[in-house]
C-alpha cells in the first residue's frame, strides 16, 4: 500500500506466471463514460464527469450503440493515425442509462484502440445532438477517423474492470 499514489487501491492479490502482462494478458475490459446531463453545474463531481447540458435523444443513442456493438474495423475511432496493428476490435456491449443527472455509457469488448472509447462517446453524442444519425453508423468502420465523432474530454473516462 504504501507504494501506491492515493487514487489507486488494491482489494485482492495473487501470483501469476512471470510472463503475465497486465495489458496483453486481457481478455475484456469495461469502461464507463459519465456525461453531467443538466444545465445546473455539476461542483462536486466536476474531475470525473463530461458537462455537458444540452438536450441529448438517448432512444437515438442507444439504437447507435446496437450498431457499434460486434466485431468491426474500428479505424476511424482510433486516435493514433500511424497504427501499424489490426484495428479490428469486438465490442460485446454498450448500455446508455440515466442515473439522475448522469448519463452512463458503459462499454465491454475485448480490447480497444487509443482514444476509442472516447471517441465512440463523441460519435454517440453527435447522434444524441441530432447532429448524425444512427444509421450512418454501419458506413465508419473501416474508415478515417474525420470521419467519426469528436474526441469527448477525458475526465468522463473509467477503466471499471478488467477481465483475463
């Protein structure tokens, strides 16, 4: 523990084989994006949640997320244009859920790109915004990435699991 900076807790620990790599080791992960959905301020979660007041159609939203969901060419939702490996990624999952204030959008698949998460929430609130719609959807994977959404901010990201 007394190694470890104050964000970061261990709840359990166990032996693994020398060769294990946190990393490339994983089978799945989960990620959730939390999105502040109010005109009021939110001051006290501020460092962990995307402000973002507008009005979004979730019921567009999550027929988007149906879309992404599968195994597809996530290149236009990389953000590293030099990417030399595979970027064909399985997402297993995206729930959109309204808990108050906050929307949550929680993601599961078996490993993703740099910055895709984020950009995967900038694709859905462009639709949300009525901005693209889900239908157009299909018609990125395998694309650039001006093609996709914007970058959301990072303060709405968190790795929840991570499963090996």
């Amino acid at each position: 523990r007394r190694y470890l900076p104050e964000d970061i807790g261990i709840y359990s620990c166990r032996d693994v084989s020398p060769r294990f790599h946190a990393r490339l080791n994983a089978k799945e992960k989960t990620y959730l994006y939390r999105i502040w959905n109010s005109e009021v301020p939110c001051v006290f979660e501020r460092r962990f949640v995307a402000q973002m007041p507008e009005h979004l159609d979730l019921e567009a939203m999550k027929q988007a997320a149906a879309l992404l969901c599968g195994e597809h060419d996530f290149s236009a939702f990389c953000g590293n244009a030099k990417m030399k490996k595979s970027t064909v990624r399985y997402i297993r999952s995206i729930s959109i859920t309204r808990q108050g204030e906050e929307l949550w959008l929680e993601f599961t698949g078996n490993g993703f790109l740099h910055n895709m998460v984020r950009i995967l929430v900038g694709t859905l609130i462009e639709v949300g915004r009525g901005e693209r719609s889900a239908e157009s959807i299909p018609a990125l994977f395998g694309g650039k990435r001006a093609e996709a959404g914007f970058l959301a901010p990072a303060q709405g990201l968190c790795l929840m699991e991570v499963f090996y």
